[in-house]
C-alpha cells in the first residue's frame, strides 16, 4: 500500500513539476513586456501551440492510417508534407537591428544600456573598439554565452595571399617607402601578419607562412565558445576577442593571437526583462572588410536587417562623408534587402558647451537659464532639422507611399551617459526605453502577422483533411473544375502579362541612366582615384583595391568599390521605380505584390462564386480549402520575391565588376617606379575600352535578363502549386484519395482557434487604448536634481 501511494505520489508530482517549469519558462518568455503587452503576446502565443498541438494530432493520425500501405495516394501525400513542414515551421524568424555607425559614434554603448548592461560591450571613446560583427540577443539559457566563429583555413589562405601580394608589391617598388607613407592597407596587413605568426611575418613569402606555425591556438570547429554566470564573466573574457587589439610598449601584439581569424561573434544573454527573446542587436562596422568572406557578410547582415539605425555622434551628425556613406549604405539596403525601416540615432547627445550654444542660438523667443533646458532645446531642433533632410534624401531614392516616409520617428536623440549617471536629463529624455519600446512593438506586430497567417494556413488544411472523408460529389463535378482550371489559366496569362507591365516602368530610367553613367564614368573615376596627398601611401591602397576587383574596405578608411561608383548615375534614376516595383500597397501599373494580391483575390470570388453557383453548398469544405490553400500558396511568393530582388539590385556592379576584373588584374600586377601612376592608367584604359565596347549596355540587360528569370520563377511556382491543389481537389483520378482517420475533433477545435484570433486582435486594442488612458493620468517622472 505504502509503495502504490509513493508510486502514485511520484507520479503525481512527475506531471505537476513539467507543467510548472514549463509555465515559469512561458512566463521568462514575457519578462521583457509591460503587463498590457505580455497578455497580447501570452495569448498569440497559446493560440500558436494550441494550433501546433492540433497540427500534430492530425499528422500522427494521418501516419497511422497510411502506415501499413503499399502505396500512399497523391492527394494524402500532398496533407502529410503540408502539415509536417507547418509543425516545423519556425514560431518567428529573428527580428535583425542593425546598429550601422563609424569608429567612436557609440554603436556599443548603444547596445549596453538597452540591454543594462553598462561596460559589456568594449566602448573607448574615438578609437575602434569594436573589430568584427557582434550580434546580441536573449535567449532560453541560463547562461551568458558568447560563440566567436573563424575564417574556414580555405578563407584564411585566400586573405593571406591577398596581404602577402600587397606587402610584397611594397618591396618591388624600386625606392625607399618610409614608415610614414604607409597607407592604411599595408599598416593592416602587416599587423594581422605579426599578429598571428609573429613579428618579422610581413617580411615572409606566401608558401613561407602557410608552412609557419600560428602563435595562437585554432580549435578544429573554428568556433570559440564562452560561457559565464555573470555578464561581467562573460565580458572581460569576450573583451580580447571584440576590442581592436594593439601594440604594447614594446611594439608586441598584445593579447588573442587569432583575432585576424575571427569573422563574427554571437552574444546570448540570459531571459532578459529588456530585449525580448526573438530580437538580435547587430553592431556592424561602418566600411566592411578586406577579407572577401567578412566583407560579404557584412552586406549580408545589411541586408537581412529588417531595421537600421544610422549611428551618428553628436559631434560629427553635421556633414561628413563618413556619415553621409553610412545613410546610402542603409538606403540600399531597403532596395535590395529586407530593410523596411530607416531610422537615425543621434547619440552623446548630453555633449553641449552651454556659452557656445547661447552664442550661436537662433531660436531667441524663449529664454535658456540652465544647462539641461539648453540640450532638450537643442535636441528637439536636431530632431526637426534631420527628420526632414533624411526624409528628403529617402523620397529621392524610394517610393513617394513608401512606409517609412511616413512614421513620425526618423530620429532619436540618446545619451547612455545620462542612463546611468543621471545629472541632465530624465530616464525618458535619454531616449532609451523609447527604443526599447520600437523593439517591443515590431515584435508583437511581427508575432501577431505571423500567428494570424499560421492560424489561417493550418485551419484550412484541417479543411482538406476533414474532407477527405467526408467529400460528397456531385455528377457534374468534374465539369465545374476544368471550368475552374481554364479560368486560372485565364488568369495566370493575365498576371505574367501584369508582370511585364510592371518591369516595363524600369526601362526608361535603366536608359537614361546608362546614357548619365557614360557620360560621368570618366569624371567619377577621376574623383575616386586622386588622393589629397598625391600619390603620397596611395599606390598602397589601389593595389589593394586591384587586388579585390575594384573594391578596398578598411576599419578606419570610407569604403573604396569603383564598380558602385562609376554605375551610381545608373541607381540614381532606377532607384525610385526600383523601390515602387518591390513595395506593398494599393495596386499601381509598376508595383508587383498587389498584382499577385489582386491575382489570389481573383480566384478566391470566383470559387466562391463556382461555390454557390455549382452546388458546391453540399461541399463547403472543398471550397473554404481551396481558398485557404490559395493564400497559403501564394503568400509563400513573397518570401521568393525578396531573396531574388537582392540579386536583381546588384546585377548592375556585378556585371561592371566581371567586365573590369581582367583590367583589375593587370593593374595588381604592376611594380616598380611610377607604379601608381601606372596602375591609375591602366584603370583608366581598361574603364575606357570596356565603355566603348558597350559595358553599361550588358549591365543594363543582365538586369533586365534578372527580372525576366523572376517573372518566369513566379509564373512557375504559380501554375505548379494551383494546378496541384485543383488535382487534389478534384474527385477524379484513381487513388487520390482514401479514407483517413476520424479527425473532426481536431477540425472543431482548429475552427475555434481560427473564430478566436479576431477576439485576441480586439481584446489588444482594448487593452491598448486602457493603457495610453492610464499613462495619461500618471504623474510624470520628475527632473534628476543634480547635485
């Protein structure tokens, strides 16, 4: 007896102690959302597993039924892979920020006091600190962890014989360079040399060092993996790897002997109350790398950012081309990346020399007695003055309806030194937990678009399961479907012929822009190969700029890519329609996603039409599926859509790249006296002859041969999947269907969460709008008093 009620107690206590870690983990889960915003999340969050839940009974009951067959029909087939990749499907894809800054702007310190954590990250005024891209987010662990992952030894060898050509064309120049006239690109390589080989390594052949020993250590997996109780642990431990390393006194490299190795480094925090789970912050450097791994990394972080904020100091946000490079480097990527939101971050914003602003002030009808007055003034003027010259500079280049023409926060003013030494300005006057409100706010959205399309494509395959046994057919069925198909076909013509239409609108601007860019690549080129201090170190960085076909990326130099330069005439006319092509929004003649929403409205009221017209009211599960599916099949194009724009963006320097690369070549090859010269003239003859050869034009029609490839991609994917999903529908075909396991339990309780999401929707705008009334009526926070 004694034994039966321990062995029922355990029992007991082994289902409540799962149950409870599970519901403390879902609570960790919300830790980072005020109370009004965690029950949003909490509910779209039960909707989702209760929805996966389902997708899983009705999967292993499908098994079960089929498990014993010789065959398994079509149409079954086409259930199972459908409900097995919906219960695989990811519960949200990361939301990337990409913190976009130069050398000392404050991307670091950004990141610490959004994530309180004050010196995590390594912060040293105007130097470089950060040396690599460093993601940060929260996550399911208990402990801090950071993974530092290494150039492969085949990336490594490729940058080494990039450094040992570019050191070596040194020697081979006939005369005496000093230590004075080194250019930035020699100075780096021959530091990443002495830093893993050695003092003396710059001196060594290619095949000298690849037979040379690394000072450091290299694990095998080529990741590096930290892990610590504390954020401080963690930080002083990941701090060698991060920070730019340097010299000691004696002129040895201190400290990581691998850090030339390192690629890019991922930070994982514990739950955090402040970054929700699901969010990474990106520290990126501002110019990109010289090792082409690195550097195509770099863009490809750009690019899958679906937030950049421009990081700017106080000091420097007035002209510059540093800053200037940065706003067009994030502009593109809107173009051809998953950006949709720019903004820029103004940060040291406390910086003021109170005498000198008094001086220069221009607003006069408002007195200023005291210091913290004089910087809430002169942020709020930034604000003005910098939300309309970015919002100018973004109308240029995207589309007039474009969303972030029209959100009201452009730009941020932060200070993380008055978050934690409060002596000007109040915690929300700094501006921090404003952007981690922005953070909170995607997430959500983001959650709530994602569990609202899950909830809809998983009810309707419940549809089609439950009609799977439960199909009347109807005599003159199989009429009314070839009547449907002909009218898809119909429609499908249609929407290729829409597609056309709306690539036609980049033709003209791709013309004139070619026109402009043989007419300016002469004067563009000039500009980019003369340096203010003559040739002075420069033929240095050319040959580094040769050798990486047309493009030289520093940690402390702007980026040089002359292929982007000299086809820039050609993106300055593209770039709007460009942007018009790609955006959501009311159906135009140049805009693609609407054709393909008006395209599945199209057949969705023609089936409801078909539906009632043909009797399909004994057959409601039929229709309401082939709706159902239509959007889950057509809604997956988008995704398509973006991963093939990127490539159709830069088809334009890819190409100029290819036809310039023998020119390159011959360049990098040059030594000896005069050999920058040298090298500036066979650039310029090489441009020259491929110009005259028609290198624009090519340009001009890979592109347009990379919209064909995306419209025939579309029109692929299109006939595939509808002509599947009307076959299956179709009660004609032998073996397409057979009869399943009973699942209209699991179809019943699909319908009530799919009923339920309107309810969730209502019920986070009613708390919403409880929320703003109760802030309203708080008191606010006072003024930090300083003493």
């Amino acid at each position: 007896m004694r034994m039966t009620m321990l062995m029922n107690r355990g029992d007991d206590d082994v289902f409540k102690e799962p149950m409870r870690k599970r519901r403390r983990s879902l609570d960790q889960r919300f830790r980072a959302f005020p109370p009004v915003e965690q029950s949003a999340f909490k509910e779209y969050e039960k909707l989702e597993s209760r929805t996966r839940r389902v997708l899983s009974n009705t999967y292993q009951k499908l098994i079960q039924s089929v498990f014993l067959d010789d065959s398994i029909p079509n149409g079954v087939k086409y259930l199972i892979n459908r409900l097995l990749a919906l219960i695989e499907k990811p519960s949200l894809d990361p939301i990337y920020i990409g913190l976009f800054g130069s050398t000392g702007a404050g991307k670091s310190s950004l990141i610490n006091a959004i994530i309180q954590q004050a010196m995590f990250l390594p912060v040293s005024g105007e130097s470089i600190c950060t040396s690599c891209i460093v993601q940060v987010s929260s996550g399911c662990c208990e402990q801090y962890e950071a993974k530092i992952h290494l150039l492969s030894d085949q990336e490594w060898k490729e940058e080494l014989k990039n450094l040992t050509k570019l050191l070596h064309r040194t020697e081979d120049l006939g005369e005496e360079v000093d230590t004075w006239d080194r250019d930035d690109a020699v100075e780096e390589a021959i530091w990443k040399l002495q830093m893993f080989y050695g003092n003396g390594a710059e001196r060594k052949s290619y095949e000298e060092l690849l037979r040379a020993k690394p000072k450091g250590k290299i694990p095998t997996s080529r990741i590096i993996t930290l892990k610590a109780e504390e954020a401080e642990e963690l930080s002083v431990k990941l701090d060698p790897y991060i920070r730019t390393q340097r010299r000691d006194l004696a002129g040895e490299p201190t400290e990581t002997q691998i850090w030339p190795l390192i690629k890019h480094v991922e930070v994982t925090l514990p739950r955090s109350e402040l970054i929700p789970e699901g969010v990474v912050l990106v520290d990126i450097p501002g110019t990109g790398d010289f090792n082409n791994k690195r550097d195509e990394m770099w863009k490809k972080t750009i690019d899958k950012c679906s937030v950049i904020w421009v990081i700017s100091d106080i000091e420097r946000i007035s002209g510059g081309r540093a800053h200037e490079d940065l706003l067009n480097e994030s502009i593109k990527a809107c173009q051809r990346g998953f950006c949709r939101d720019i903004a820029l971050v103004v940060t040291k914003t406390d910086k003021l020399h109170l005498p000198e602003y008094l001086r220069e002030r221009k607003v006069r009808n408002q007195a200023i007695s005291s210091q913290r007055e004089a910087v809430l003034e002169r942020n709020d003027l930034i604000k003005l003055q910098r939300s309309r010259i970015l919002k100018e500079k973004l109308k240029r280049k995207l589309p007039t309806d474009s969303k972030v023409l029209k959100t009201s926060d452009l730009v941020y003013t932060v200070s993380a030194q008055e978050y934690w030494q409060p002596a000007l300005l109040t915690e929300e006057e700094t501006e921090i937990p404003r952007l981690r409100g922005y953070i909170r706010k995607r997430l959500l959205d983001k959650k709530k678009r994602m569990v609202t399309k899950y909830v809809t494509e998983a009810f309707g395959l419940l549809l089609l399961t439950d009609s799977f046994n439960c199909m009347e057919h109807l005599p003159n069925e199989y009429l009314h479907m070839s009547g449907l198909r002909r009218f898809v076909e119909e429609k499908i013509q249609l929407l290729e012929k829409a597609i056309d239409q709306c690539f036609a609108h980049i033709e003209q601007p791709l013309q004139e822009g070619v026109r402009n860019a043989r007419t300016s690549y002469r004067r563009i080129l000039g500009a980019c190969l003369v340096r203010s201090r003559g040739n002075q170190g420069f033929h240095q960085t050319l040959k580094a700029v040769c050798l990486k076909n047309g493009i030289y990326a520093s940690r402390t130099l702007a980026r040089i890519d002359l292929n982007e330069a000299i086809t820039q005439p050609i993106y300055d006319q593209i770039d709007p329609v460009f942007g018009g092509i790609f955006r959501a929004g009311k159906p135009t003649g140049s805009t693609l996603l609407p054709h393909i929403e008006v395209f599945k409205h199209t057949l969705q009221e023609k089936m409801m039409e078909m539906g009632v017209r043909n009797g399909w009211k004994y057959d409601s599960y039929k229709k309401s599926f082939l709706i159902q599916e239509i959007s889950a099949i057509l809604g997956g194009l988008e995704d398509y859509i973006f991963r093939k724009k990127r490539k159709i963006y830069e088809s334009l320097t890819t190409s100029v790249q290819n036809d310039l690369k023998p020119c390159y070549e011959e360049a990098a090859q040059i030594t000896g006296k005069k050999a920058c010269e040298r090298m500036k003239d066979v650039i310029r003859r090489g441009v020259d002859r491929q110009v005259a050869e028609g290198m624009f034009e090519r340009a001009q029609e890979r592109m347009q041969h990379q919209f064909q490839q995306l419209k025939n991609g579309i029109s692929e994917k299109v006939k595939g999947s509808i002509t599947t999903m009307l076959t299956l529908a179709s009660s004609q075909g032998d073996g397409l269907y057979k009869e399943l396991a009973d699942v209209k339990s699991e179809y019943k309780e699909m319908e009530k969460l799919h009923r339920s999401l309107r309810e969730v929707a209502e019920n986070a705008v009613l708390r919403r709008g409880m929320q703003d009334f109760l802030l309203k009526m708080s008191p606010s926070k006072a003024v930090p008093h300083k003493e």
